[in-house]
C-alpha cells in the first residue's frame, strides 16, 4: 500500500501540470496575498528595505561558510558576485553624495562581503571555479544597464553624473543575478548552500518590491511624484518587479525541493 502523499506534494503536482497562463495567474494571485499580509503585519514599511538588504548579507554569510567549510566555489558565479559589488559599489558611493542612512552601511558591509567572496573564487579556491559553465558575458547585461541609465535617470537636484550612476545600479541589481541562473541552467544540479544564496536573493529582492509597492499604495501614488517626473518612477517599479520575477521559478522549486526533504536541488530543463 502506498504512503499518503503529502498536502504539498498535491498542490505542487497540480500547479505543475497547469498551462503557463494559469501558472502566471496563481504567482501574480500569491504575490498579491503576500503584499496585502506585509501591508498588515509591518507597519513602517521602510523595514521592508532593511529586511531586504538584511536577507542579502545573510545569503553572503551563507556562501562564506560554504567556501570556508567545504573549501570549493562550484556551482557559483564569479560574475554575479562581480555585477553584485558593481552594483553596491556605486550604490554606496551615491549614498555617500546623496543621502547617508542605515542603508548605506548594510551596504558597505555587503560590499565588504562581496568582495572577500570574489578574492576566495579568484584566487583561493580557483581550481574548483566552473569557468566553463560561467559563460555569460557581462557585457550583455552592464552595456544596457549603462545605456537604460543615460537615457532615463532620476529628475533630482544632484549633478547629472550623480543621477545617471544612481539609475545605473537599479538596472544592474534588478539583473545580477542572471549570471548565477545561467550556471544552474547549465549544471542543472544545485548544492545546498548555492540553493540557500540564490533564495536569499528571491527573498531579499521580494522584500525590496514589496516595500516599493506599499510605498507608493500608501502615498496613493505620491510616492512616484516625489522620485521625479518622466519615466524614471515607472522604471524603479519595473526594476523592482523584473528582480522579484527572474527569481519567482528558483525559488518555487526550492519550497518544494525543501518540502519534500530533498538536499540537492535538481532544476527541471528551462526553469532559468
């Protein structure tokens, strides 16, 4: 006699065997769910960001155990962590010109983070670095980035040179991590640690969505008006939601990987 399968096993088979629009339909449905609890459950909705950034060092500290522990770096990107402290480096540099909070010293301990892990990929641990399997060009995803950012940036007072590198790393993290999702398409098997990072990120960049979203429904779209007038405010929601989603598909089949007392994540063909 068979075992009685499990209420999560159920619910995944079914949402599996879903068209792709009833599968969009349910995210955008769980997404919704998720932003309507958050807008009950935190009231000062600038946590959010703190969360967000508080889950990325975590997800940092994650791989610094794994290179520490296990003394490899296969499965991870050296690119994404390089677009990642691209991105924080120009990001800190623009708090310090532009504005001066908590969030600028998460993100110099990010950076700090970052940092050490390209130094232990590059050169520590660079016999076990899979180069081959790390093949997507940077280029591919800086030179839009910077061209997005000459054309639209934010309308402030700052110098125009300001405005254009602050534009320029919203694009970049909306996309760094496309390099990291490129290696587990490849490999198709992710280890324990990789898949514990790489859902940080998911759950990190929902955070920073969420608190953008809530934002701007409790300010009745003020918010927008404040960030500046042409197309940069829809560009830094658009960010936001581009994040959230290119991690969406990762981090269902690491729920379920996790439900189902899997310790390896084995990715289905065109999940990333």
């Amino acid at each position: 006699m068979r075992p009685p399968r499990r209420p999560i096993h159920v619910v995944t088979t079914w949402v599996r065997r879903q068209p792709p629009k009833v599968k969009a339909f349910l995210a955008v449905v769980a997404g919704m769910t998720a932003l309507v609890l958050l807008r009950f459950i935190v009231h000062d909705h600038d946590n959010l960001f703190v969360a967000s950034e508080a889950v990325h060092s975590i997800g940092i500290s994650v791989l610094i155990y794994k290179l520490m522990k296990e003394k490899t770096c296969a499965g991870l990107s050296l690119k994404t962590q390089e677009l990642t402290a691209m991105f924080l480096a120009v990001r800190l540099y623009c708090s310090f010109v532009m504005e001066y909070d908590i969030h600028t010293v998460l993100d110099l301990a990010t950076l700090a983070t970052t940092l050490w892990v390209i130094y232990m990929i590059r050169f520590k641990l660079k016999s076990s670095y899979m180069e081959d399997k790390d093949n997507f060009a940077l280029y591919y995803v800086a030179a839009p980035c910077a061209v997005l950012a000459l054309l639209i940036h934010p309308s402030t007072a700052h110098y125009l040179l300001n405005r254009i590198l602050w534009a320029f790393c919203v694009y970049l993290e909306a996309v760094s991590v496309l390099p990291q999702l490129r290696v587990m398409q490849n490999t198709k098997i992710v280890e324990p640690f990789t898949a514990h990072y790489v859902f940080a990120l998911g759950v990190a960049r929902f955070l920073s969505c969420a608190h953008w979203v809530l934002q701007v429904l409790d300010t009745r779209g003020h918010l927008l008006v404040a960030l500046g007038y042409g197309l940069w405010p829809s560009m830094v929601l658009i960010s936001e939601i581009v994040q959230t989603f290119i991690l969406a598909d990762f981090c269902y089949y690491y729920v379920k990987s996790v439900f189902g007392g899997q310790l390896v994540l084995r990715l289905p063909s065109g999940v990333v």
